[in-house]
C-alpha cells in the first residue's frame, strides 16, 4: 500500500512538472485576440479622422454656400436693427455694410425692409 503511494506521489509530480514547461494551448489565440482588437482600434481610429474631416469640408462648403447666396439665407433681427440704427443715425450704406458685414445688396434690402414697415404703421 505504501508501495502505491510513492508511485501514485511521484506520478503526480513529475505531471506537474511537466505540466510547468507545456506550451500554453490559449496562448497564440490571446495573441491572435489582441492582435485583431489593436487592428480594429487602428481602423476605427482612422474612420473618425476621416469622418471629422469629411464634416468639416461638409462645413466649410456650407459656409461657402451661405456667402455666395445670400438672396437665400435669412438675417439675424439683431442685425436688422443694427443696420437700421446706423441708417438712422446717417451712416452710408458702404459704412453699413463693412460695419455689419453684409453686401450692400442685403443693407438695401433690409432698409427697404423698414421702409415698408414703416409705411404699414
């Protein structure tokens, strides 16, 4: 009986041995996981430069969009008054336009604007 647990210890012990120096069977697939989620990182990282990009060339051409037609775009009521205060207090429409930033064309037409207002009250 002692017999068989010296042979069943030093069994048990040599498998733990060679337990310790078995290749690991998880290893090259953790390697292989953390490999694919750096790559997808890497990937997803990129999208959001180009989206960012992508948005502001979207921006910066609706802002070119704006300026260019500015028959379509509407005007802030704080710059209406703005204009119609410098027209009263007898600023050019040259003066009015570069003090406010809009073409003459948009002072004109606010300032007919008021005029009509005017004429209703």
């Amino acid at each position: 009986m002692g017999i068989i647990m010296m042979v069943l210890l030093g069994l048990s012990l040599l498998l733990l041995l060679i337990s310790f120096f078995q290749k690991d069977p998880y290893k090259e697939l953790k390697e292989e996981l953390d490999q694919l989620t750096l790559q997808h990182v890497q990937e997803i990282y990129q999208m959001k430069q180009r989206l960012r990009i992508l948005e502001e060339e979207l921006l910066v051409s609706e802002d070119h969009f704006t300026t260019v037609s500015n028959d379509t775009r509407d005007i802030h009521e704080i710059i209406k008054n703005q204009v119609f205060s410098l027209a009263q207090q007898g600023k050019t429409i040259e003066q009015i336009a570069s003090q406010s930033s809009l073409s003459k064309k948009d002072v004109y037409s606010i300032l007919e604007e008021y005029a009509e207002v005017g004429k209703r009250d």
